[in-house]
C-alpha cells in the first residue's frame, strides 16, 4: 500500500500558502482562500497491518501509534478498524481493546459504529458467534456512557444460540441489506432480542432495532411445556416461523423493517 502523506500546506485566504506542516504536528486554526477558519491536526502516519493477528504480533509498537487494520481475520473480510496503542489496565474482549504481545493494547477508535464483525463474528451461516455477540453486548452493558451507541448488523448470515439479552438502555442496532441473524439455540419461543428492564420501577429505554433479519425457526426443541409452546411436539406450532422480539420492564422501544 502506497504511503500516506508525510506533509500538507493550505492556500490562505490572502491567496499565499502556508509551510508544509508535517505529520504529528501540533493543532493550528488556518484561515483558507474561501474565508474559513480551520483548525488542522495531522496525527501520526498509521500503520497497516492485514488482520488483528498481524498487529498483535509486531512487538515494534508503541503508546501512541496509530493502526489501521484491513480485516479482522483476513483483508477485506469487513471486520478492517482503526486503533490507537495505548497502555494501563484494559481487558481484552476481543473488540475495543486487543492485547499486543508486547503487553500494550490496541485501542479501536469508535466512531457512529461498531461492526459487528470488528468484535470476530463470522457470517458463514455455519460459525456459533456467541463468544463474539455476548462480548459486544458487554461492551455497551459496561459502557453506559459511551457516545456511540449504534451496533451494525453487516451483510451475510449469523448464526447464535444463546439468546441476545438487552438489558440497558440507549442502543441501536442496524442491519445493513442482506444481513440476516439465525437462532438455533436450546429454546422454546423463537426469541432472538430479549429486552428486559429490572422490574416496574426500573424500565430499560431507547432501544432501536431497524432493519435486522431475525429468523428464530431453527430453534433446537429442548422439550417440556411454557405457556408460550405447550405442545410436546417439534416443529412446535406455535413456535415454528416465530422472528421474534421480546420485552419485559422496557418503553420507548422500535422495531423497524425487520
């Protein structure tokens, strides 16, 4: 991959242009040609690396260094992110922090979203994502005051069988076009969101879940009866074909296009 620029200089608006100013250098308010003030920060040249693995291994980085990543498991397999390095004691999830093997982390750099396949998830309609589900939905569980509160669905098929308990509120889950999340777990209803609030005094809130393909029917029949399913039978009639979305203790909720 061809290297970034190295330096950058700005026509001013009295029609003259700045010194080159270099990569790293310190924040400056410029006024342009066209009559704006711009405030220019050039942060560090990043380094590219093709997968997670790949940058967790160069023992070469350091705090402050900035990564980009092309794929999480391979180039181009959508799960590419940007991370800062940084120092101190973070936990490893797999997603917004990644132990380096020289004990420093890369931290990614959120923006509007997260991905889900930045946290590992695999959509070959075949790979359990539970790990990587769960470890996502901990994040924001963990992170009540995160800014960006959007999880992205993206395109190809999930498959999970631990149900997707939600139980905070502020979230956002968007599905891009043609995604698609499979639930083939022990259960007896099809659930694939459960969003449950506490009790009466303590409702969850401000939950969207727009345009997330939910298919519940490969359930895997665990037997007995509920009051949702009484039948002994599988397929359960009145399981089989459910796409669902459960909530218990929670208001303001959307679902859309799904």
């Amino acid at each position: 991959m061809a290297d970034l620029i190295k330096k950058i200089k700005i026509k001013k608006q009295d029609g003259t242009f700045t010194d080159y100013i270099p990569i790293g250098a310190e924040a400056q308010n410029i006024s342009t040609s066209d009559g704006d003030s711009v405030q220019l920060k050039l942060g560090k040249k990043p380094y590219y690396y093709n997968s997670i693995a790949d940058m967790k291994a160069d023992t070469k980085l350091k705090v402050g260094d900035m990564v980009i990543t092309l794929g999480y498991y391979e180039v181009n397999d959508g799960g590419n992110g940007e991370y800062r390095i940084v120092s101190g004691d973070y936990v490893d999830d797999g997603g917004s922090y990644h132990q380096l093997n020289n004990n420093l982390y890369a931290e990614l750099v959120i923006k509007e979203s997260i991905n889900l396949k930045q946290f590992g998830a695999i959509a070959n309609g075949v790979t359990n994502n539970d790990t990587y589900i769960q470890k996502l939905l901990s994040y924001f569980r963990d992170n009540e005051n995160t800014k960006t509160r959007t999880i992205v669905i993206p395109k190809g098929e999930f498959v999970f069988q631990e149900q997707m308990l939600i139980d905070f509120s502020y979230l956002t889950i968007k599905g891009e076009q043609g995604n698609l999340l499979k639930y083939v777990g022990m259960g007896d209803t099809g659930i694939c969101f459960y969003l449950h609030g506490v009790d009466a005094d303590n409702y969850i809130h401000d939950i969207i879940i727009d345009g997330v393909n939910l298919d519940g029917t490969g359930q895997i029949f665990k037997g007995g009866e509920s009051l949702d399913t009484p039948a002994l039978t599988h397929p359960k009639s009145a399981a089989a074909g459910l796409k669902c979305v459960r909530a218990l203790f929670a208001a303001d909720i959307e679902v859309n296009n799904c």
